[in-house]
C-alpha cells in the first residue's frame, strides 16, 4: 500500500473477493498491539475486515456516492467478476469534472 499510494485494497481468494485492507484498520491493528513486528508477520486474514460492497457496471453514480458515505470503497462488477474499484477520490474527481 506505501509503495502504490492505495488506502484500501479489495483482499481476493481466487476470483472472490473475502475482505478489504485500509488504513484505518491498520492504524486500529497497530494501536491495539505492543508488539508491532509480531504484526507485520500477521496473514492478512487475521487484521483483514469485511469485503467491500459490489455493484454492478449499470448502478448509478447516486447509489455508488450513497454507499461510499458509509464505505471507504465500492467494487464494481460485470457477470459477477470485479474489475473495478471506486472511492472517494475517484467519486470527488467526477464531482470536480462536473463543476
């Protein structure tokens, strides 16, 4: 995530997305420890928390702005396989572009 500038990334067991990483649930991991080089040996299963929610290509932009009020990140999916990922950033650009 530093080396890409990312605050959150989707967490993917094969083709099926199983939980999300951001910053704020590292930052919770790392205050919640005393030991942060145990941590940083930690899988990503035991700090990862719930998926992202996932739409489709056709939902739109006001539903996709509704759920990022309450999530850092959307998926996007076309027949069930995500390909995309949209976040605040993203939804600020769009707003800006539209102005």
């Amino acid at each position: 995530m530093r080396e890409t500038g990312f605050s959150q990334l989707p967490i993917f067991s094969g083709s099926q997305v199983i939980g999300s990483l951001t910053e704020k649930v590292i930052l919770q991991s790392l205050m919640s420890t005393t030991n942060r080089d145990e941590l940083s040996k930690q899988p990503v299963e035991k700090i990862m928390d719930e998926a992202f929610p996932t739409v489709s290509e056709e939902t739109p932009l006001t539903t996709v702005s509704a759920l990022l009020q309450y999530e850092p990140a959307v998926l996007v999916a076309k027949r069930g396989r995500v390909f995309g990922i949209i976040t605040k950033a993203d939804l600020l650009k769009v707003v800006g572009k539209r102005s």
